[in-house]
C-alpha cells in the first residue's frame, strides 16, 4: 500500500471523524499489456495491476449508513443502505460506492454501515481503471465490516455489475478481476468466459512504461457500445455465441461472409485472442523479443481493424518503438486517448523515459506522464495506524 496515500485517508479521517479507524483497503488500478476488446467477447486479456492504487481508511458504524469524504474531489457523502434500484447515475465518484453496495445487496451479500476517507493516485480518465479500483477498494471495506472472506472473482463480477447497471457503463470483466486479483510480479492471463486465471512472471529484466499521452477519451460510451453491438452481430452471423469461438482458420473460410466493417472488427478479435495467448506463453519462455513484436501487431490491429486509436496514441507508440531499448508498444485500453504502455529493457528505461517524453512532447506539443509501473497485488485490507 502506498504510504503516503495511507497518511493522508489516516490524517483525514482522524481530523474527520475522530478516534482511529479500524482499517485501510486498497485496490489497484490497472494496465493491459496486451488483449484489448477481447473481454466482451468472451476472450483473452492480459493484464496487470500496478502500483497506482485508491485507498480507504474505514471503521463499522451501527447504523445502515455509509459516510465517506473524498479527498480528491474535496466533497462528503452520505448514503443509507437501503438497496435501491439501478438507475443511471451521475459519474459522480460516490456513485461507484453506491453501485458496488446496491450489487452487493442484490447479490444477497451482507452490507452494513461504515464511515470512512478515500484517495487515490490512479490518473482519473487515463484508462488506466480509476473506477474499478474505487470500485474493488469498495468492496473490500464491504468484506471488512462483514467479517466477509475476500472471494475476488465473485466481487469482480459483483463490481463489473454496479458498472454496468449503476453507473451505467457497458466494461467487461477485465478492470474489476484484475483489480481484485492481481498478483505482485506478474500480470495474469484470464479467460473472459470461465474467468480462470494464470498468473506470469514479468521477468525483471523488462520494465513496462505507461505512457499518458495526456489526451482524454471523449465519445468513448457510444464507439465502445458500437463496437461491442459490431462483434455480437459477427458471432451471430458465425453463428456462435461470441467472437471467443471463432478461430484463425475458420475466419479466413467465411470473413467474405461478413461486410467489411463487420469483418475488420471480428479480424482484430479473433488475432488479438490468438496474439494473447501467444504472448502469454511467450513472456513464461522469456522471449521477450516476441512479446514485443505481438504488442506491435496488437498496435496496429486496434487502429486499422478496430479502430480505436486517435493520431496522439499512434505518435506515442511510433515515438517510443524508435529507442533502442522497446521491444514493443501498443495503445491499450479502450483507446479513444489515455495511455500507451511499452516494454523496455529494464536497463534503458529510465533514459526511455525522458527521451520518449521529450520526443512526444515536441512533436505533438501536449505534455505527457511516463512512468515505470510495477505489477502489484490486487486488493487487500490491513489493520489501520492510530491517530
Ligand atoms: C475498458 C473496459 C474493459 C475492456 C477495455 C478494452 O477498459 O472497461 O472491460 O473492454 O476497455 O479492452
């Protein structure tokens, strides 16, 4: 857990509610180094939780009502635990913990009072899971003020649902299990249908850079939504129940089946399925240099059959591919702007980092944020500090 987000919500809720609190949670955000617009259709994705993270400091109180203040956003919020009804929210960041409280009850999980302080220092819009991690962080206090055993697939699922029913956004399952479950040191393979996962090494001589190209996404609900009607119309017209069971061969037979918008959407599906799965294996080899070469491929899948990049992503990638020490770089996330990520011989990567943002920004003129992340652990709980 980060210490200093951990004396901050500790100072802030000594100041706010007196007396110390009983616990902090944490939950990670995240980034995926490769598998993207696979998670909805079934597939494979390949992320890792990093060390950029929201965390809680909580305590029980004795009645049905939750009270929190965020330090980011300056603001206080109060809600009763009464259940409630999906609606769509406002986006307003007290809206995730309602969600994940209503998901739970629905769910038939236990839910009882706590107050607390939050803060965070995942990039909020950047696409690297702000909302997932405030969600999981959520429902850790939730399990800590129940006495509940941490079960991170069923509270990924029950988190994805307060997303895509509360707040109203239509994610898969890769944000929420990831930052649930996430594996210090590795990222982790999960199949998006039977949510197993496997966790892989990140070997230490690579390092992998989120670049923030400072862009945000814009319009990103109604291209995602779009996308995901496009491969559901593929797989019907494959007549299978997501793009997840087509393969490489049985494509190349029947894409001249599907119109040519149709058809690119399913071709970078069914490639990025077979390059995850690839890169996985791959990165368990250690060969590296094919891990790289499949992020590429992944790169320019996304921007010319998916088309989800935007030329500010595109020039970070082809900016960071030009230094010596990349051994690959793609867009990742739902794309539309936000980040990049790239893996860079661990040796080279801090030099990568000034000079990849120096290129950046004198060719695009924004300022962007690189930084070499870690792969962290997913969410956990621990007993707080005193005041
Ligand atoms: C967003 C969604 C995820 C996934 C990615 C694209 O991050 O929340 O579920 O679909 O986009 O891979």
């Amino acid at each position: 857990m980060s210490s200093e987000l951990r004396s901050r919500v500790l100072d802030e809720f000594c100041r706010r509610f007196g007396g110390n609190p009983s616990f902090f949670a944490r939950a990670p955000g995240r980034v995926n180094l490769i598998g993207d617009h696979t998670d909805y259709n079934d597939g494979f994705v390949l992320p890792m939780a990093i060390d950029r993270e929201v965390c809680i400091a909580g305590r029980a109180r004795d009645d049905r009502r939750v009270s929190v203040y965020s330090i980011d956003f300056d603001e206080d919020a109060t809600f009763a635990l009464d259940g409630g009804s999906p609606r769509q929210a406002d986006g307003s960041w007290v809206e995730y913990l309602r969600g994940v409280a209503w998901a739970l009850d629905d769910g038939g999980r236990p839910t009882s009072g706590w107050e607390g302080v939050v803060a965070g220092n995942v990039p909020v819009g950047a696409g690297l899971s702000s909302s997932a991690a405030l969600e999981l962080a959520t429902a850790r206090v939730f399990s800590a003020v129940n006495g509940v055993v941490w079960q991170p697939v069923s509270m990924a699922r029950l988190a994805q649902r307060a997303e895509n029913e509360w707040v109203g956004v239509n994610c898969g399952i890769m944000d929420q299990l990831i930052s649930a479950a996430g594996t210090s040191g590795h990222a982790l393979l999960i199949d998006c249908r039977t949510l197993e996962t496997r966790a892989v090494a990140i070997p230490e001589s690579v390092a992998v850079v989120v670049l923030d190209t400072g862009t945000r996404r814009g319009l990103v609900d109604s291209e995602y939504n779009e996308r995901r009607a496009q491969c559901e119309e593929a797989a019907a017209l494959f007549g299978v129940p997501a793009l997840r069971d087509v393969d490489m061969l049985t494509f190349a037979e029947r894409a001249g089946e599907l119109d040519p918008v149709t058809r690119k959407r399913a071709r970078h599906v069914v490639t990025e399925n077979a390059r995850t799965l690839e890169a996985a294996s791959q990165l368990e080899e250690r060969n590296l240099a094919r891990v790289g070469a499949l992020m590429d491929e992944s790169h320019v899948s996304l921007r010319d059959d998916f088309e989800v990049s935007r030329p500010e992503l595109d020039a970070m990638v082809a900016i960071a591919r030009e230094h010596d020490g990349c051994l690959g770089a793609r867009m990742t996330g739902a794309g539309f702007g936000g980040c990049a990520v790239a893996l860079v011989a661990r040796e080279q990567a801090a030099e990568f980092v000034v000079r990849v943002g120096d290129r950046y920004k004198g060719t695009v003129g924004l300022q962007p944020s690189i930084y070499v992340c870690s792969a962290s652990a997913g969410a956990s709980v621990e007993a707080s500090g005193d005041c």
